[in-house]
C-alpha cells in the first residue's frame, strides 16, 4: 500500500474528521465556522484540519486571517480504485 492511502485511511479513522469532511462536502468553510460545529477549541479543530490535509483530503487558501477549507474528493477515489485494483475487487453499478 502506498504512503498517501495509508494517511488517507488514517485521515478517516477518527470520527471528527469525518465529521468535518461531511461537514464541508458540498461547501467551503473556514476554520472559525467550522469550530461552531463542534465542542471543540479552535486549535484541536486545525490539528484535525491538518492531518485531513496532509493526506490530500481536504485543500485549503487563506482570505484575510480566515484559512478556508473545502474537501478535495478526487484522492479518496484514487486511493480506493488503487487499493480495489489490488485485492481484485471491483464496484458493480445498480
């Protein structure tokens, strides 16, 4: 297994991160909307945003002194067609 879906698959193994990736699935947000969502402090959240970064998840710009984050698809695509394809696995369409 590559060193990127093994961050993915550690990205994806807390439940706050996938609750922020659900979160901003659609929609940007910045840091400060997101912290709303959880009972979280605001350096926990950017902690969890880093790591869903650092794996590719998520990208991210700043405008003003927001950083704005939104999720970035395309690797978790990757890295399951890339793992299916090495257990002989594939999806069967409805």
């Amino acid at each position: 297994m590559n060193d990127q879906c093994c961050q993915i698959f550690h990205a994806l193994s807390d439940k706050t991160r996938l609750k922020i990736l659900e979160l901003i699935k659609d929609k940007e947000f910045c840091v400060s909307d997101i912290c709303k969502h959880f009972e979280m402090t605001q350096p926990s959240i950017s902690h969890h945003l880093d790591i869903l970064k650092r794996a590719g998840l998520v990208k991210s710009y700043k405008k003003g002194r927001e950083v704005y984050y939104t999720f970035f698809k395309t690797t978790i695509v990757e890295c399951c067609c890339k793992q299916f394809s090495v257990f002989d696995l594939t999806i069967k369409s409805k």
